[in-house]
C-alpha cells in the first residue's frame, strides 16, 4: 500500500460529521455545498480494466454523501481517451440514484491518453459559466483529475487557463506519473490536491479528498440579514433533515470596562443583559431575534440538536442600527480597471469589495459602435471577471454595476480594447533560380495584413531586409549566398505576426 502527499491535512467544514465512521450517510455532508464538480476519468488503453473499475467505484463512494440539484452540488463526468466523451454533464443528475446508475453504466473507451483535447473540451463546453449546462458563474467550480500518470501530454498549459479561470484542481493518480507535472497543475495548497496512491487502496484516500472538495465548494451557512435597532433575522442551511432541532442563543458581546468582576469564564453578557435563548423545528431555516437593543454589538450561535450525530455549532456577530443612523456616503463603486488584454478576453476589475452592503454586480459589455449588448452576472464577494470570445483589434464599452441590498444601483462604464489578432505565415517555399537567386513563395492572411516583412543573410554580417505590400505572395531575392538565412513575416497594424524562415 503506497500513499503519498506532501503533509496529510485534513480540514473539516462547519456542520462536518464528527463521530467515528458510520453505515449511514450524515446528514451533516448531504446540505453542506453548493458547486460545479467535473471529473475528468483516464479511460485510456493504458489504464487496466480492473483498475478503471476500481476508479468508478472509487468516484461512486466519493459522491455518494452530497445532496445534489440546481440549489446544491451538480456532477459531471469527462473520459479520456483518443477523444473526449463528456460521459454526462452537471444538469445531466439531481439525485443519488440518477447520479449512482449513470456509473455503474460508465464504459471504459481505451485508445490513446488524449488528455490536453479533453481539457479544451472541459474549459470550453463545460466548466465555462453562462453556456447551456455548463457551470454556474457564481458558485465554485472544481475540476478532479483520476489519472494512472502514463503520458498525460502537456497539460501544463490548458490547466493553468482553468486556473487563472477560477477553477480549482486537484488530481488523484494512481499509477507512477511526473511528479513535478502534477505538482505544477493542481491548485494551492499541493499538499491538499495531489494524491498519490495503489489503485487497491484508492478507498483509503476518500475522505480527505472529499473533505478538499468540501472546502472548496461550502456553503456559506449562517448569515445575519434585515438588522434593525431592535431584530435581527438569523438564516441558516437546514442539516438536520426535519429530525432533532435548532437551539439559538444571542447576546451582547462584553466590551472592556463593562460590568462587574467576573474571570476569564465569564459569559460574555455579564454586565450587560442575560443571553437569551430561543429554538426552532429540524425543518426551519431561519429565526427573527427580536428585543435587541440599538446600536448593540450582538453575538449568535446556532447549534444543531440531534441524537443520531453531533454537530458542531456555528457563531456570528452584528451590530444593531442607532436609532437615528446616520446616512454614510458609501462609495459602492468607485474604481474600474482593465488588465490583461489579449486577442479575445479582456480582465475587469471593480472595487470596493463590499458583500455586506451589496447584492452582486452585472456587466454589460458591447462592440463599438453597434455590437449585440452581452450580460454576465458576477457575485458580491468576487471583484474581478474575464470576458471571453471578444472580436480581436476591437473597442468595447462596459458598464459596472454594483446593486445594494436596497436596491439603489451605481454604474460606472470604461472603454476597453483588445489585442490586434495577429496570424502567423501559414507556408514558406524557397526554390533556386539561379547561381545566387532564390524564388520565395509563401501563403499568408489577408485579415488586417499591411504587408510582409523579408530578411535574408548577404555574408556572416551583413543582413538585407524587404517590405512587401500584401497582395503580393512572392519574389525573388538576388545575390544570396549559400545555406543562407531567409525569413518571411507578416505585418499588422500594431505588431509583426509570427513568420518562418527556411536555409537557401
């Protein structure tokens, strides 16, 4: 038995399980994420049939505790081979039997271990928010790769796009592969995303890679909204599955200098009014805390009551509104950068980041002077998005809009451009047509070409150069001496493209 990580952490989220292993599925796991996980499964020639069975039965464990749907975790399953097959995709499955018989049908495809077209597949088709089942813009994604390590191709690349897309990586390989690769590719920490590990003792790993999933993709369970000078509205994720209750105590937080003596077991309302306590049924989801006073540091724990688990508690804190508040001017909206320009996408990024004071922010974006108006919603603890599939050499007007939980909107517009596209020479032909002349043929874009740009050798030197306008696709260069250099490139408006160059 071989396992292999850098450090063994385990994280557990609030809510987590926390009793020895157990026949049933805690309730605890089923309510506690909501976020895009796809698979992506070697189904190679290189991987043995026993061992792709190992896998698939490895991933039904895994999943096997979450609750899933639209509101909670959505699955999808991308097999490698000699090409893709997204085997389902996340609206594909809403419950554990649907999701459980699409695995136990899973085939193995063999051929070869195409996994850079599999992960152009995913980035594009499935974990890309916005598109028709694909992945939700405002929750996480998470993509898993199972893999033996035999001849991943070069992964780096597509891996680190999804990365820098927001994906996060983990991988779990089960056979003896690079370590520095996959080192590389899966997201920070790597002691918590790599997995090393015996196909026969894959189910050893199990609960660590779920707990990594787990923090990736939980839920934000306790909230504290609608505060008033005197009621608080506590909400919650349901964990008990309409068994046992909720047990909700609030109070003043104790402040240096207040009330009488009292050590470091004090509660921390001593001296300023008892905490109070209230219950709700397994079922609810939500409480109103009423009798708070104005203006008031308050804090709040909710503990779920049950006899088939424990269940650790959650705490919050608020303050309570003055009675007359004053109306502070905040500037929901003030900055709106642009970075990292390319042919096609351009970064957005808004500040300030206040997720207690706004709902979420929407982008309008359009091609000046009368392109097709886009939207993309982004939610209110994210201040950063990349806008994809943009007309390359191209002037965009997008507006920010930042919505507050009261409805009043501030927007703020920029103009964005993106990078000239910039084609490479698609061929280069040299044929000698003379002691010392050379015929040059090539085939180029005609896209925003201004011309081509010829350079060849006269001597170890010297260094002769041409500008061609860009109807022209040949010539003929005189005096060239023997094994000389000659290269052809195209020239945009901004930039030469990528050219080639052959040995006369």
């Amino acid at each position: 038995m071989e396992v292999r990580r850098g450090f063994t952490c385990v994280f557990f989220c609030a809510f987590l399980w926390a009793g020895h292993a157990q026949e049933s599925i805690p309730h605890s796991v089923l309510n506690c994420c909501e976020g895009d996980v796809l698979f992506l499964l070697d189904s190679s020639g290189s991987v043995a049939s026993y061992e792709y069975y190992h896998m698939v039965n490895f991933l039904s464990e895994l999943l096997s505790p979450f609750s899933l749907g639209p509101d909670a975790v959505r699955v999808g399953l991308l097999q490698v081979g000699t090409k893709p097959h997204l085997e389902f995709g996340f609206d594909a499955y809403s419950s554990q039997e649907g999701l459980q018989g699409a695995l136990q049908r899973t085939k193995q495809l063999k051929g070869d271990t195409n996994t850079v077209d599999a992960l152009l597949m995913a980035r594009d088709r499935v974990l890309k928010p916005g598109l028709p089942g694909g992945a939700r813009q405002e929750l996480p994604r998470v993509l898993v790769w199972l893999t033996d390590g035999v001849d991943p191709g070069e992964v780096q690349e597509p891996m680190a796009r999804l990365k820098e897309e927001g994906v996060a990586v983990l991988v779990v390989s089960t056979g003896h592969g690079n370590y520095q690769v996959l080192r590389e590719v899966v997201s920070p920490l790597a002691e918590d995303h790599l997995f090393f590990v015996d196909i026969d003792d894959i189910n050893i790993i199990t609960e660590d890679l779920r707990n990594a999933i787990i923090e990736i993709i939980r839920a934000e369970r306790l909230q504290v909204n609608s505060v008033t000078t005197t009621t608080a509205v506590l909400e919650w994720r349901p964990v008990l599955a309409g068994i046992g209750y909720y047990d909700i105590q609030f109070g003043p937080i104790r402040t240096e200098g207040t009330g009488g003596g009292g050590g470091s077991g004090t509660s921390p309302g001593t001296g300023l009014e008892p905490f109070k306590r209230i219950t709700r049924p397994g079922d609810a989801s939500s409480a109103k805390l009423v009798g708070l006073r104005p203006e008031t540091t308050y804090t709040v724990t909710l503990t779920p009551k049950s006899n088939l688990e424990f269940l650790n508690s959650l705490s919050a804190s608020f303050t309570t509104q003055p009675v007359n508040p004053p109306r502070p001017e905040v500037q929901t909206l003030s900055t709106v950068t642009v970075s990292d320009s390319t042919s096609d996408s351009v970064r957005l990024s808004w500040g300030p980041l206040l997720p207690n004071l706004i709902q979420g922010y929407q982008l309008e974006y359009s091609a000046l002077p009368t392109g097709p108006l886009q939207v993309v919603t982004v939610s209110n603890r994210q201040n950063s998005t990349v806008l994809t599939n943009l007309q390359p050499d191209t002037q965009y007007l997008v507006t920010v809009s930042a919505r507050d939980f009261s409805g009043k909107e501030r927007a703020m517009s920029v103009k964005v451009c993106t990078q000239e596209g910039l084609p490479a020479l698609s061929d280069l032909q040299l044929t000698t047509v003379g002691n010392e002349s050379v015929q040059l043929r090539w085939r180029g874009s005609a896209d925003g070409l201004r011309g081509y740009w010829v350079t060849w050798e006269r001597g170890h030197t010297q260094r002769s150069t041409l500008y061609l306008p860009p109807n022209l696709l040949s010539t003929t260069l005189n005096h060239v001496p023997r094994s000389a250099r000659v290269c052809v490139s195209p020239v945009y408006r901004t930039a030469r493209g990528e050219g080639i160059c052959c040995t006369a």
